[in-house]
C-alpha cells in the first residue's frame, strides 16, 4: 500500500483485516487445528502400530539371569536378598525349569533356592584378570557341584574371558582341566561363536560348547537376525560335530543405543525373541534366552545404554510384552498423543483466528509447526521414565530440559517469521516514498553526523553527498568527539567552513557518553528551527532525494521515527566486503518486515529520522547503553509513536574493513541488546504502552542471538561430556535421542528457514546466499559472547567499528581476531577423533553425537574462514 503524505492513517488503518476479503473464520480455523491435532495422533499411531509375530505358547528352554534388583549394584556392594531371588525365581519358575548363572560367590544362596523351586541350573564361575578372585570362583564352583549335583545340572566356567582377551588361551585351558577333574557335571566356556572358530583345541577341553549369538551386536536388521543366529549355529554344529551346542546367550534388547542398523525395541525384542523361540523348538536347540530381567546395573559396561534392556521383564519384574498376540510399542501412546493434542489445539485455534489474512498454506503450516513442538514437549517429558537414569543422567535432564524447552520457542519464533514472509498475502504496513514538499512545508531538518577517529577522506565523501541534497531546509552538525590526533579532526573542520554556514563543526574532548553522548551534545546545538533530526554514519553517502522523499511522513504526529535499511557500497570487488554487504541485507529485507508489521522495527543509528520533540520529550539519546539508538525506538513506541519503515535504499555506507571490526560489531550490538532487555524489562513483561506484538517481538527478536549464546554453552558442554564418554565409558553414557533429536531437528530446521528466507527476499546468486551464510554463521561466537556478557555484566566499551583498512601482517596474523573460535575448533576435533576411535562410535547414538559435534563446529569453521578471506581480500573501496 502507497502511503499518502499527511495520512498515516492509511498506514495503520492496514493493519486490521477489514481489508482483505477473507474475514477471520473460527470454524476454519477450528477445522485446520482438528485436521492437524488428528494427524498427530495418527503419526503416534503409527509409529507404534501394534506389530504381529507368531505367537509362542509352551515353556521357554532357559533363561540367563541376574537377581539385581532396580536400584542394586554389585559395584556399591548392594546384593539383592533372599527373599528377593526366591521371588524371582518364582516368577521364571511360570516360564521355565532352566536358568544359567554366571558367578559361584555373588549369590551363592540362589543354588539353595533354585533346588527348592525344581529349577535346574547352569552355575557360571566369573573368570577375569583377577587371579585370586578366579581361584575363588572356580573353588566355589567345585563346591556347589558337588552340594547340589541335582540341581546344578551342567557348569560354565568363565563367560566370554577370551572374547575380553582377560587371560591367555593357555591359562584357560588349565582352569577348564581343572574342573572337569572335579565336577562330574559337563563343563564348558561360553564364548561368541567366533572365539570358538579361532580357539577350535578349546573343544579339547570341554565336555560341550557354549555359543553366544548376538546379531545385535553385529550390527545387523531385525529382519536378517534371526537367519543370521541360525548360519552362526549351524556353522559351529558343522565344525564340532561330535560336541552338544548351547546357545549361551540369545536375544535382543528394547531399549538404549542403536548400533548401526540395528535398532533396540520393544517391538523388536519381542519378534525377535518369539520367532528364536519358534525356530529353537523346530530344530531341537539347547539355549538360555537372554535375559530373564532387565539389569540397570549394567549400563556403561562396554555396551552404552544397551547393556541395561535385554529381558524380557523390565527392573520390576513386569513383562515386556506378550508371547501370543500382536505387540505395541509404547501402551501409552494414546494419552500421549492425546496429550500433545490437547496442548497445541488451543495456541492453533487462536492462530489461526488471529492471523487468518495469512494464506490457508501459511496457517497450517504453522499449525503443524505448532504441533510438533507440542509432540516434542511430551515426547521429552515421558521418554525418561523409559530408561534407567541416574543421577547423572537426570543432572543433564534438569539442565537440558530448559534449554530444549528454550530452543523449540526459538523455532516456533523463527518459524513464525517465516510463514509470515512467505504466506502473507501483503505488507499491512508498507510505506513507499512520497511526493517532495513545497519549501515552505518542508519541516527544517538538522542532519547530525558523529565521528571517532574516522579517515578525513570517508568523512569528506559523506559531507560531499549532504552537500549535494536536494532539499533547503536542513544543517549538518559534525560532531568529533575524542579524536586525539588533530591531523584526523582537523581536516574535517576545514572542509566544513568551505561548505558553508550550513555545516557545522564541533571538536569536543574529553567527552563523555560514547555516541550518545555526542549526540546528545549535537541536539542541543540543534537550530531552534529544526523540526526532525536526522542521524547518520560517518561512511555513508546520501541520495539526494533522502530528505525530501521521506519528511512528508512528519506531517503526521503520530509520526516519531522515519527509518531506512542500513546498505553499503563498494563491496562488488571485495570478497569479504561481498559477503558481509548480503549478510546484513537480510536482517533489512526479512526481519525488519516482519517486525514492522507490529509497529516493532528496530531503529538503527543511521539512515534515521526522528520527530524533534519526541527525541527531546523522551529523554534524548540514552547514554546508559551503546545501542543507544534501538532504545530510543523502544522508548518511542512505549511513548505511543508511531515507527515507519521505507524499504529504499536512501543510503549507502561502508561494510567493516576487516573480521576484527565485523566481530566487534556484532558483540556491541548482542550486548547492547541485553543491557536495554535488562534496562527495560519492566516494559516488555507487562501490558501497559507497549502492545502485545511490540513486546512480542522486544522479547523474541534476540532470540536467535540467545539460540548462538546457548550453542556455546551446549558446545562447552559437549566437550566435557565427549571427554567424560572417551575417558571414564563407564561413568558418562552417550546421550540420549531426548538430547540428540531436538538439537539436530532444530539443526536442520534453522537452516532451512534461513535459507529459503534469504532466496525469496535478498536478491542475489546462490554463490552470495552461502557466503553470506558463512559471515553470519562466523559471528556466533562473538555474539554468544556479546550475549552473556551483556547479561552478567552493565557496561563494555564502545568499540567504534573500523570502516578503512588497517595494516595487515603475516599470515598467521590473520587468525589474531578467532583465537577463541581456533580453540574450540580444535577441543572440537579432539572430540571428533576421540569419538571416532572409541567403542560409541559402533552405535548410532554416537554416530548422531559425532554428527552434533561436527555441526557444532561449522560456525568456528565458518569464524576461521571469514578471518582468512578477509585477510586475503584486497580493500577495493579505499
């Protein structure tokens, strides 16, 4: 829409949706929240849709079992107790009349309490690097033997000692000798099938082989299991055809991490398990299912999470699935997707209500955006109780909870942003330029330009391009301030008494305030006549027009702030200029926008003009913050005023000289933010001048610069925690998908938006999008920085940003201003190879985690490229 001069009614008369033909409809926004709220549950459904393996009926040939209760540990020296076992094996005694043991001295009390349920037993000596303790094992084992030769019906001596490579091949064969010289039941080892490949004279010495078959753990498909378990068997019948074959161990776990292409699961653990059951029956194989309890205990011994899901019964003793009948995954889905229903119909209905001059495509999208994040907030919530966390564990939960919480509102902030860009159906609030005034209407302007050690020639160049605007009422006031060296201020003065009475010039040292502060100087020089002040950059050229296009809009009075996008010139030749020039543009061509829409822009400290009386009013400039200037347009719309914003590019400035001065912007600006957040907290929480889509967007539009303050410390930590997994295995675990999901969906997701942003809005090549997107993404630590400085702290110094070259160096030299970015770079790709060379990297949860480590990188990559480019990148603007 064409905003006519003196009626900025018809700016703000947009903004309601009288306009449109297309008035808000509760039932269709009801419809579209019920549409998605019912995909939702069928998305819940089907992940879990009830899967049907062939029902198992009779008894089960053995289980291997462990007695540790949920919260007992044999490494704290907490043993379950009589009653305890007596119990369990009550409940196996339904299932089964075999068990297998694996040590002689953690429970000797369950031989006794086997014979007296009829349960035979297949007892296990723990066979390991401690020799004493091994002396004691098999002692035991002979002893129990020969108490309790009914019950204990075969013996295993030591489980998988060679697979762990604990003792020689040697030392195991005399411990296997000396068994069977004093048991009379038949010995063996349980070892993978394998070991028994490579160790064929270990047949020698045992009375009957014991395989483990783990298809699991070779990383293979549910699907091509259970053919696989049965190559693994009959390959070892083939080769010892004279030895009876027990299957050790069999299974499959429901839980923890995935290990290439196969996935633990309920589900999976249920048909894996009947349809072993079924084929072992067939082909009249002696087996133990592993196993009859899950063990907590176990989690972090070698095998990540997994090592605690493989029974059948969970730690309390509830079984996970049925043998007969179809299996479900998760039982409670349905009021968990119920729940994530219930949460997102409400936000739904009422943005589909209050934003329906959107396009039908932009609502649900978002509905279903909205939706999602919902599904996540239960998702997140209820998936711990499906693990056995521990206090570490739930330490990480407590602390990452918040910080997941904090980056689906970042998403849902972003993508608002986006379906509002995309699929609105116009600007309500679209201000063109206007029709020049008649002289004796134009309102008198006073330009005032504030200067800190700036190049005379730049500031030269500017004055040239006021002295030539195409209006009559207006002054420039020039003001330096604390520029030491005369040879750089002195210039500037000369070249102003040459242009005339109308350019003005002040040299003030000491002086206090930063910009503000001279600002606030140059507004009371101000000629009484002036009606508009008008601020601009020391480096930027002006259109002639400027004034006269744009001051109609004072005529209003609802009118305070008349602001155009910053721009810059010179940069087609320089690479790193290049780069940076698009990389502002999309703040100016999206997010002003979009905040625009909502009488939200952010006022920027060139390019603008602002009513007079409402800067003197207010306060004047704030000298209490170094973004003096998105302040003042704060404190002018909770003043009541109106913002425009003119999307024409009415000047053209300088891009930073180098990454040092690029990065130091950016931080003064991320701190800034957080001193005015702090500073006007009161204004952006609760309802009074301020309306909702105002505080809205002074809230949310530093988001994404927390989203880069929250990369950084989920960075730090993920340092610390890949050291822990590489360094202490047993002591931190991989992640869980709880962390892993979130981070990498928001990952991609913030890339996909930015990016398809950019492309609709920005007009340039797809070579200057991803430059662009590698100076953004280069600024995120200087950001992270800028933010959490500007939160634990209340002042910094004003850095002014360096517009003109400065000398170079070697190099190595170009590296200087990303020493931080280098060394997380390189923690990072510690953590990398570290994970690559350890045990996690087998499973997909360290796959993932390497994956996150590696994305975390790309913004120090992007930092160290930016650097070097801006190094190599010769000043083609002077």
């Amino acid at each position: 829409m064409r905003l006519e001069r003196g009626t900025v009614t018809g700016i703000f008369l947009s903004t309601t949706p009288t306009q449109f033909k297309t008035r808000p409809s509760i039932f269709t926004a009801i419809l579209l929240a019920l549409v998605v709220a019912a995909l939702n549950i069928g998305l819940w459904w089907w992940s879990n849709r009830p899967k049907g393996p062939e029902d198992w009926h009779g008894q089960i040939n053995g289980f291997a079992v462990s007695f540790f209760q949920r919260y007992q540990n044999p490494f704290k020296q907490d043993f379950p107790s009589d009653d305890q076992i007596d119990s369990d094996l009550k409940l196996l005694r339904q299932y089964t009349g075999r068990i297998r043991t694996y040590s002689t001295l953690l429970n000797p009390q369950v031989f006794r309490l086997a014979q007296k349920e009829g349960l035979k037993v297949m007892a296990g000596a723990d066979i390991d690097t401690r020799l004493d303790n091994n002396e004691k094992e098999l002692n035991a084992l002979i002893a129990l033997a020969n108490r309790y030769p009914d019950t204990i019906e075969r013996v295993a001596v030591g489980n998988e000692v060679l697979f762990r490579n604990n003792i020689p091949v040697e030392k195991m064969i005399t411990y296997l000798d000396r068994a069977r010289a004093h048991i009379r039941q038949p010995v063996t080892i349980a070892e993978p099938d394998y070991i028994w490949l490579k160790y064929p004279e270990l047949a020698e010495h045992v009375d009957y082989i014991t395989i483990h078959l783990f298809p699991f753990w070779n990383g293979l498909d549910r699907n091509n299991a259970l053919g696989a378990a049965e190559g693994a068997y009959n390959s070892i019948k083939q080769r010892f055809p004279n030895k009876h074959v027990v299957v050790g161990e069999v299974g499959w776990p429901s839980n923890g991490d995935h290990r290439e292409r196969a996935y633990p699961s309920i589900s999976n653990e249920a048909i894996f398990d009947r349809q072993w059951l079924i084929w072992a029956k067939a082909n009249n194989v002696d087996y133990y299912l592993f196993e009859a309890f899950d063990q907590p205990w176990k989690e972090g011994l070698g095998e990540g999470r997994t090592g605690a899901y493989w029974g059948i019964f969970n730690a309390d003793r509830q079984l996970k699935f049925p043998l007969t009948g179809p299996v479900v995954e998760d039982t409670a889905w349905p009021w968990k997707a119920l729940a994530a229903s219930l949460l997102a119909i409400i936000p739904m209905i009422w943005f589909g209500i209050r934003f329906s001059r959107f396009k039908l495509t932009g609502r649900l999208f978002f509905d279903v955006l909205i939706q999602l994040a919902c599904g996540l907030v239960v998702w997140s919530a209820t998936l711990p109780f499906n693990f056995y966390l521990d206090w570490i564990d739930w330490s990480m939960l407590v602390l990452l909870f918040p910080a997941q919480v904090a980056i689906l509102a970042i998403l849902l902030i972003n993508g608002f942003e986006f379906t509002e860009v995309l699929w609105r159906r116009k600007w309500m609030r679209h201000a063109d330029l206007l029709p020049s005034d008649p002289v004796q209407k134009q309102p008198f302007v006073s330009i005032h330009l504030a200067c800190y050690n700036e190049p005379p020639e730049m500031v030269i160049v500017t004055l040239d391009s006021l002295a030539a605007l195409d209006y009559q009422n207006y002054e420039v006031l020039v003001i330096d301030n604390n520029t030491k060296d005369p040879t750089i201020w002195k210039p500037v003065q000369e070249y102003c008494e040459k242009l005339g009475e109308r350019f003005r010039f002040f040299h003030l040292e000491p002086w206090p305030g930063f910009k503000a502060g001279a600002l606030n100087f140059g507004l009371k020089e101000t000629n009484p006549e002036a009606d508009v002040v008008a601020v601009i950059d020391a480096d930027y050229v002006v259109r002639e027009d400027w004034l006269k296009s744009l001051t109609g809009y004072f005529h209003d009075p609802k009118v305070a702030v008349v602001q155009c996008p910053q721009a810059h010139r010179d940069f087609e030749h320089n690479r790193f200029r290049r780069m940076t020039a698009w990389e502002y543009d999309g703040f100016f061509r999206i997010g002003m926008h979009h905040r625009n829409e909502r009488n939200a822009i952010i006022q920027h400290g060139t390019m603008t003009m602002v009513r007079r009386s409402a800067l003197e009013g207010t306060g004047g400039w704030s000298e209490w913050t170094i973004c003096e200037d998105a302040e003042l347009g704060l404190r002018l719309m909770h003043a009541g005023y109106e913002l425009v914003y003119v999307d024409a590019l009415m000047g053209k400035g300088l891009t930073p000289a180098d990454f040092k001065a690029y990065k130091s912007q950016r931080y003064r600006w991320a701190f800034g933010a957080m001193q005015i957040l702090k500073g006007r907290w009161d204004w952006m929480t609760r309802k009074g001048p301020l309306s909702a889509g105002q505080r809205f967007h002074f809230l949310t539009g530093w988001f994404s610069w927390f989203a880069d303050a929250l990369h950084l410390i989920f960075t730090l930590m993920a340092i610390f925690w890949t050291a822990g997994m590489v360094g202490l295995p047993q002591t931190f675990s991989l992640p869980m998908q709880l962390f892993l999901i979130p981070i990498i969906g928001f990952f991609f997701a913030k890339a996909i938006f930015g990016i398809v942003l950019y492309r609709a809005r920005v007009p340039c090549g797809w070579h200057d999008t991803i430059m662009a997107s590698i100076a953004s993404m280069g600024l995120s630590h200087a950001i992270a920085r800028g933010i959490l400085h500007g939160l634990t702290r209340q002042k910094t110094s004003f850095v002014v940003t360096a517009k003109s070259r400065r000398l170079g160096g070697s190099n190595f030299a170009a590296f200087a201003p990303v020493r931080e970015e280098m060394l997380m770079l390189c923690a990072l790709v510690l953590c990398i190879i570290g994970m690559a060379r350890s045990t996690a990297a087998h499973f997909t949860e360290g796959q993932l985690w390497i994956f996150i480590l590696a994305a975390q990188a790309i913004p120090y990559i992007s930092a160290l490229a930016g650097a070097w480019i801006a190094h190599k990148s010769g000043d083609k603007a002077g």
